[in-house]
C-alpha cells in the first residue's frame, strides 16, 4: 500500500522549499502525496500564488482559506487547526510534513501530534529571532522526524532533548532548485515581469511581529532611504503578517518611479534568476541570510527579525535609522561577497528525503515521543 503524506503550505517562501521534496514523492510509486494550501496563497494582495502551485500539476491539491478580519495570529492559527483537523480526518495520512516557523506550520503539527500522526519538520533547530523562534522550536516538540538543514541545527535539537536517530540532516531543499536547470534565464525573468534595468538590487522588508509598535517608523525609514538611494530596485511584498499593510501603503510611495519595479509576488524560480543577477538585496527577509550568500551576492541585513541567523561575515548588518542604511548603502558598490555553498547543504536534499523515506527507520519511530537527557558536562556547555 502507498504511505499517503500530507503536505502543509502557507506562504510562497514555504513553498519554494518543499517543491523538491514533494516532486520527488509524486514520482516514487510508493507514495500518495496531498497538499493542504492556505495563507498568502489564497490572498489576491500577495499574488494569489495558488496559482503557482497549480500549475506544477501535483495531483491532489485541497485549498482552505484561514485568515480573519482581526488577522490575528492566534486566531488564524485556531482556524487553520480546524482546515486542517478536518483534511486529515478525511484523507487519514501516514505523516504530515511541516517546514520552518509560521503559524501554518504549527498547525499542522498541532493535528498531527493530537491525532497519533506523525509529524515530519524541515529546517527544525534553526534560530529564527522574533516570535517566528518561539513558534519553530514549538513545532520540533510536536514533532516526531526532523530533517535538518546542517549540523548545529541538529545539535540544538539534541540539547531540546529530541532522539539523535529521529534527526536526519538534509540540507535546505531550496537549494536543489538554487543550482537546478530549472530556472530561466534572466532576459525571460526580465520579459515577463517587464522590468527593464541592466543593474538592480532586490528589496524585501517583512514585520517583525515584536515590534509591532515600531514597525511604522521603521518602514518609513526604509522607504525614505530608498528613494534618497539612487539604486534601481526590484521591491517584492511583505508575508501577512501584523504590520504588512502598512508597509505595502508605503510601497505606494515608490510606484510611479523609474527606479522602482513592485511585485506582490514573484514565481519562486524566477525571484532565484532575479537574486543571483542582483548587485545586492536589502531587507531583512531570510533569502538575504540563506540564497543570496550561496549565489555570493552582497547583502543588507536591516533590524532583529534575522537577529542570530545573520552571522556569515559576507553581510552587513544595519540598525532601522535611515542614516544607517544609507551609509551601507553607499558603500555597498565597493562590497565583494563570497560563495558559500556547505551551510545549507549540497543541492541533493530531495533525494536524502526521499531515502529516508524509502527506508524503515522513520517509519519505527515511536507515535509517543520520549524526552532525552541532553549528555553534556552541565549548564552553559
């Protein structure tokens, strides 16, 4: 019999990560995939990326809206647990298979673990900053398998007491698709978002849900910097969280200018062409921490929301004052970044998945999760 496995997806970031591994599994004879889409994909103001998903073809895709009028994240949480409580109870899946630290992803481990299901978390382990921190090492508790990005995100579940054998290390799935032949060339990208700069930068500022009170302020600086800036820049939409509609107002400001292409939403694989062919990106969305160093393109990391994930040498990092951003923009033409290509893995993450998979090892692990005494010398080791 096919192990049926349930796949959670909420926004285009979560997105572009586990189409590898669910590609690999709608190819294997042995699986039945699902996929239970939500969030920004069923949002027209953030490109109503549904769309992209559909046209990958996968065969059983179930759509549910979760987002409120409050938007609130707790709320929306309450409700996507109902979407999906209700999916799994219909479809009775082997594993739900979760990634990263949104509201979606805790979800689904939240059914999985209540109904004696087990759960799958890709890119446990990892530091996130903010809240989004609170909610992945929330996940990698109510998770039975984890399949990490590199080592130290392995350790740390470790020293969370999870079982050395349920942790398989597969590097980021993104980067199957980074050094893929699937991406198109930079003159079709340009073509089809009709964008016609020779030199760019890409942009992306998402809230910081802790710092809600701020965040105002600090889009505002943001914005202000860009225009005072004299870059072209590709601008790419905020995620859904609290405070992104005031960010997408200012992005009013930009529309109109030459130097200013904004997009809700780029199909993942173009956004890649876009970001390897970018003098440098800005921001302080996670591809300035895990793409953009692996194609060796500078970047501007700006606030907390990446607060301990932003340790590779290659990137500057910058406070929310306008005058801070500006001066490292104004020496990032002199900036040379380097190639980091082992952090997250070698580009074969689907297919460690999927022998993982294959093999009887994941399939024995225990329903009921035992808690392991972290084995080292004592406090602070």
């Amino acid at each position: 019999m096919k192990r049926k496995i349930l796949f959670i997806t909420g926004t285009r970031a979560d997105f572009g990560k586990i189409k590898p591994l669910i590609s690999i599994l709608e190819e294997h004879t042995g699986f039945e995939v699902y996929i239970f889409v939500t969030g920004m994909h069923l949002q027209k103001e953030y490109g109503y990326t549904l769309i992209e998903i559909e046209n990958c073809n996968f065969r059983n895709l179930h759509t549910f809206v979760n987002f409120t009028d409050e938007a609130t994240m707790d709320l929306t949480l309450a409700k996507t647990i109902e979407g999906i409580s209700s999916y799994c109870k219909k479809i009775n899946p082997d594993l739900v298979v979760v990634h990263g630290d949104r509201v979606e992803t805790l979800a689904g481990a939240i059914v999985g673990s209540l109904n004696n299901i087990l759960v799958a978390h890709i890119e446990g382990g990892e530091l996130s900053g903010t809240v989004d921190e609170l909610i992945r090492h929330s996940v990698s508790k109510l998770s039975h398998i984890h399949f990490v990005s590199n080592d130290e995100a392995a350790k740390r579940l470790i020293q969370m007491g999870e079982i050395k054998s349920s942790i398989f290390e597969i590097g980021s799935p993104d980067v199957d698709i980074m050094f893929s032949n699937e991406l198109p060339n930079l003159e079709t990208v340009k073509k089809y978002y009709d964008i016609d700069f020779h030199h760019y930068a890409v942009a992306m500022l998402h809230p910081v849900t802790t710092e809600a009170k701020e965040m105002n302020q600090h889009t505002v600086h943001f914005v202000d910097a860009l225009l005072y800036d004299s870059h072209n820049y590709i601008i790419i939409y905020p995620n859904n969280d609290l405070g992104s509609k005031f960010i997408i107002e200012q992005y009013e400001l930009l529309k109109g200018n030459k130097r200013f292409r904004v997009f809700p939403s780029l199909r993942f694989e173009y956004f890649l062409t876009l970001l390897q062919n970018a003098d440098f990106i800005i921001g302080n969305s996670s591809s300035g921490i895990r793409e953009a160093p692996y194609y060796g393109v500078p970047v501007i990391n700006i606030g907390t929301r990446q607060q301990n994930r932003a340790n590779n040498l290659d990137i500057v990092n910058v406070g929310y004052d306008k005058c801070d951003i500006l001066q490292a923009l104004a020496g990032i033409g002199k900036y040379k970044a380097r190639n980091s290509r082992s952090e997250f893995g070698r580009g074969n993450s689907a297919s460690l998945f999927l022998d993982s998979l294959i093999g009887e090892l994941v399939w024995t692990i225990q329903h009921q999760k035992q808690f392991k005494d972290y084995e080292g010398s004592g406090i602070g080791e």
